[in-house]
C-alpha cells in the first residue's frame, strides 16, 4: 500500500520534533558545562579582580540555560504537534485499507462503534452504543435518555465491535 499524504506530513513531523529535541538536550549539557566554574562553591568576591570575569561567566551560563529551557519547549510543542499528526494519519490509513464504504447493512443495535468526530484532521473520535442504523446515519446512544442522541455518517465509522470481535473493514 503507498504511504498517504497524512503518513508522510506524521513522518516529516516526528523527524522536525526529534531533531528539535536532539538540540535541546545538547543546549542543556552546554549550558550545564558553562557552570563548571562555580561547581567548587567559591563565592563571587566583589572587589576581588575576577569579579567582573566571573559575573560575565555566570550571565552567559544562566542566557544559555534559558536558551535551552526555550528549546525543550519548543521541541514539546514540536512533539505534540506530530503525536496528533500520527493520530490523523492513523485514521486515514485505516479508512484508506477499507475494501469499501461502511453501510446501514452492517450495523445492528447494540453495537459499539468507534466514530470520528467533526473534522478528520482533528483525530476526535468518540465510542458510541449504536440505537438505530438509518438510511444514510447511525443514530447513536448519548446517555441522556433520548434527547441528547448524536447522529454520524457512516463515512465517519472507524471500527464496529459486535460479540467482542472489533472490525475496522466492512467486509470483514
């Protein structure tokens, strides 16, 4: 099967995050390396005629720690930013093996399914109780008694589970 346009946006992402999280942790050991200076516990002697030497060490050392805090963030950021990229393309790779669409003939009462909600590139999905399969929507079990039951198009269905067993192909 060829790699979809969302696999290789994941990919691209998680390689950009790693990276960004490869620098950070070299930022850190630099900036860590900068406060060997101070390690023996000397206190900076103010009229002393390494005063000035060692207050200019000591800023460069904290500007680097601080560089390197904004590093691991951003690599945080990065890293999050691919987790969800993966979960998109995720569900495009199990929506892309489908040998063919999902339709009302393959839902009962009573099953659970696994929908995908509001947009695809989103990667919400929600676990649902099926009531009733209609002609073109699934009317699903909202827990509110009846006035608060979501419908979802059957282009929407992830997987279907029925008697314990969880298919994510309709001809399965």
């Amino acid at each position: 099967m060829n790699e979809t346009p969302e696999r290789r946006c994941a990919n691209r992402l998680q390689h950009e995050a790693d990276e960004l999280r490869e620098r950070a942790d070299r930022m850190s050991s630099s900036a860590s390396g900068m406060y060997e200076r101070f390690s023996g516990g000397q206190p900076i002697l103010h009229r002393h005629h390494s005063a000035r030497g060692a207050l200019r060490d000591r800023e460069r050392a904290d500007n680097a720690t601080r560089r390197a805090i904004e590093a691991a963030e951003t690599a945080k950021r990065a890293q999050q930013k691919a987790d969800k990229a993966k979960a998109v393309a995720d569900l495009a790779d199990i929506e892309a093996a489908r040998s063919r669409p999902w339709c009302r003939q393959d839902f009962q009462p009573g099953d659970i399914v696994k929908v995908r909600d509001f947009r695809r590139d989103l990667a919400i999905t929600g676990t649902y109780r099926v009531k009733r399969a209609n002609a073109k929507t699934l009317t699903l079990d909202g827990g509110g008694g009846g006035w608060d039951d979501p419908k979802r198009e059957y282009d929407r269905v992830i997987s279907r589970t029925r008697d314990g067993v969880t298919v994510t192909d309709p001809t399965s």
